[in-house]
C-alpha cells in the first residue's frame, strides 16, 4: 500500500519503519527540518515500563491541588486555561476511579514491556548505539519519602519489576557522584531499567527507514486530511520564518517545493497535538491536551583524574518528580506538569526546580553556562494510555496520544499498528488501546 505517516516525532519514525519493512510505500510528512524536532527532541529518556503509569490515578488530583502552590511545584497551572481543558480535567478525574485506573495501568505496562523488548530487538538487529545506560535510582530524602513509596514498590513486586529498597550507603555506592550534604534516608533501586537518547534513536530509524525506501518530506505543514477509499493528505510548503528554530537542529536552506494535494491508500496520523486540529474537521474529536514538561541539557565538566562525577544513569528525585539523566558526555534534567499556557511561554520557576535538583545532588557536575533549556507539549489523553488502530473513518488510522511515555511506547505502538494495517494479530492484548475506549 501507499501510506502517508503524518509527523516525525519518535512514535511517526518508528511507526514509518515498521511499515516500510513490511513492504509499504510510505511517506513521511513532518513541517519541522528533521525527525524528531519537537515532543521527542529533549525529554528525560527513560525507559522504564514499570514506571509507565497513567496520570489519572486514586489519590492524584488531591496531590496535584496539594503540589500546586509551592514555589518547586511538580504540577502547575498556566493560563490562558481554555474551556476544552477543563473538559479535559473532568475527564482526567473520572479516570482516576481505582477501577479506570488499574485497567488503564495493566494496558500500558503491557505496551511498555512489549515496546522495550521491541527496541532491543531492533537495537541488536540493527546495532544501533544512542548513548544508552542501564540502571536506575528513585532518590528518598526523608523517612517519609519511604513511607509513601511503599505501595509503589509492592505494586512493582507484582508486575515482576525488579526493583530494591537500599539505604543511603548503598545508594551512593551505585552513584558514587551523590553530593554528600544533601539529605538522602533511601533510595528504590531499579537495575534493569534503561536511559538513552530518544532524538538520536529517531535519526537512527529515520535512516534505516529510508533504506526500506521511506520518504521522508520535512518541513511540510499537512493542512487538512480526507478521509476515503483513497484518504488525501493536503500540505504546503512551510516558509523559513514559519518554521520554529530549536538548538540543534538547521533550517533547510533550499526552497520547499510547492503544495500539493496527494492520495494514498491509507495516512496514519502521528502529530501530536496537531492530531485533533487534523482529525476534528473530520467529526473525530479526541480529548487530547497539551501537558507541558520542561528540561535542561548540558556538558559534563572534567572535574577529577578519574573522569566526571555525574551520573552513571538515571535518578529520580521523588519529592519533586524530576528525573536526572546521563546521556553520553553531558546531562539532563527533566521534569515538571504544566496545565495550560503555551508552548512559547516559559516558565523561570520551572526551570530553577530543575537546576535546584541538578544542584542539590551533582553540584558542579555541568557546565551551565552551556545549557540548554526546551519544553515540550506531550499529548496526553485523560486517561492515560495511547489510542491505536483504526479511526473510525476510512482510510485513516491513528498512533497517538502517548503523553509523557512515548519513548517508553513507541517501538511498540508501531509494531502494533503495522500488524494491524497488515490484518494480522498483534504480539500482545490490545484490548483497550483502541477508539473505542474513549467513546
């Protein structure tokens, strides 16, 4: 078949992969210069199926409403705060029922575990290097820190998640980097769980993609879809000044050609937040909303004859829900739930949590003065786990709302949604993943 894949995020490479090598013509329409631009260039890279969890949990909006108001707050709100999220919020509460909760959680711990064994698979057939490290810490700075993590540990005991509650000596044996005077009662040690860049993992595929004879079309702003026996993908060129300049990645420097209206035997819509904008003309309205998440990337300083003293991998502080993570030579630090506001408006507060946490327990370790800070709008459904499959219309198909966890599914949901489009069975129970869910 001919395919059109709208986007080039991580879940739109992987997805375009896994298509091209079963045998489909595929085009990839993506209105940045490169894969991987936006949602996927710069979030935390940890991919840990037993901590992929809907947000939508018993207990949660009583913790958010709590975490609000401080100054290194995990959870904020920024206006403008439209009427659609509020809908949003409504139905993010109602998912946090025990039982929406823990049938959600099962379906995406099950497409976690399926995407990471996807990734190794591919990692090895492919041999593939994206600055990957094993092993990771949730940092406990007080006895009560432990106490509330408890449940989270017997929860990730019956999912056959390794994971060892250690004391503060231990935990610095592991990390050896930890700042001594910051406070530290215990930590959840989690050995097989995984780091690495998400953004060089998408040119990586995007490459081998190509080989199977992908198209890759950038900076191409698709503008409306059809949907049909032969569904239309309608696009433009995106001049210079439209396109959004992101450290690290160039604007092309050769003109676009000229819009175009094409057809294909099937699109499947991977765009993010840009996902509803295409899909509601169409009579399908998803309850998507942007969940803003912030993070700070810098090289590590040489500070010893031994080498650098950040981390080894990954940690977690708990207390305030920002992850710290090694990727290669430098380190990067994500965190942060923003409701509301926009993606252009960066919050100072945001950031200084992230640096406060980088300085708490690495001091030293990176060469601010070289940082770079993004934000990001992961797609997030109210209740949790992405939507893949068919869309109801004909012709169109979907792979998306992945929210925070998309490079913790993606791998997967692509192979998902090629052995769907190949009528075949998946590897895994999709019950759930599907439209239907959210009817």
């Amino acid at each position: 078949m001919r395919v059109a894949v709208i986007g080039a995020g991580i879940v739109g490479v992987t997805t375009a992969y896994e298509l091209a090598c079963d045998g489909h013509e595929v085009t990839v329409f993506e209105r940045q210069a490169s894969v991987a631009a936006e949602t996927s260039f710069a979030n935390a890279g940890v991919v840990a199926p037993g901590y992929v969890t809907p947000w939508a949990a018993p207990g949660m909006p009583g913790k958010v409403f709590k975490q609000m108001f401080g100054s290194h707050a995990a959870v904020r709100l920024a206006r403008p705060f439209s009427p659609a999220l509020l809908r949003w919020v409504w139905r993010w509460w109602r998912a946090c029922r025990p039982s929406v909760h823990q049938a959600n959680r099962s379906r995406m711990i099950r497409l976690a575990r399926y995407s990471l064994e996807r990734m190794h698979a591919l990692s090895a057939q492919l041999q593939l290097d994206y600055e990957q490290a094993q092993g990771m810490m949730v940092l406990l700075r007080t006895p009560r820190d432990l106490t509330l993590a408890r449940n989270g540990v017997k929860l990730l005991a019956e999912l056959g998640v390794s994971c060892h509650v250690i004391d503060a000596a231990r935990a610095r044996e592991v990390e050896p980097g930890l700042h001594i005077d910051t406070p530290l009662h215990a930590a959840l040690h989690l050995p097989n769980e995984e780091v690495g860049n998400c953004r060089q993992f998408a040119h990586l595929i995007k490459q081998f993609a190509q080989q199977h004879g992908a198209l890759f079309r950038f900076h191409r702003e698709v503008e409306r879809i059809e949907a049909g026996a032969q569904p239309v993908v309608r696009h433009r060129p995106l001049a210079r000044f439209e396109q959004t300049q992101l450290p690290g990645v160039e604007l092309p420097t050769t003109l676009p050609e000229p819009e175009g209206s094409e057809s294909f035997d099937a699109v499947v819509v991977c765009a993010a937040m840009e996902s509803a904008r295409l899909l509601r003309p169409l009579k399908l309205k998803l309850p998507l909303a942007p969940v803003y998440g912030y993070s700070i990337t810098a090289p590590m300083r040489e500070l010893t004859e031994h080498g650098d003293v950040g981390p080894r991998s990954t940690l977690v502080d708990e207390r305030y829900k920002v992850a710290i993570s090694r990727l290669g030579k430098r380190v990067r630090v994500a965190g942060s739930a923003e409701l509301g506001g926009t993606l252009q408006a960066h919050n100072e507060q945001a950031l200084a949590t992230l640096y406060k946490v980088l300085d708490d327990w690495f001091p030293g370790c990176a060469v601010q003065s070289k940082a770079q800070s993004w934000k990001g709008a992961r797609p997030m459904l109210p209740d949790g786990p992405p939507v893949i499959g068919k869309s109801g219309l004909e012709g169109i198909w979907v792979n998306l709302g992945h929210g925070s966890s998309g490079w913790a599914l993606a791998c997967g949901s692509a192979r998902v949604l090629a052995d769907a489009m190949a009528g075949r069975n998946a590897a895994i129970d999709i019950e759930g993943l599907g439209l239907d869910r959210l009817r």
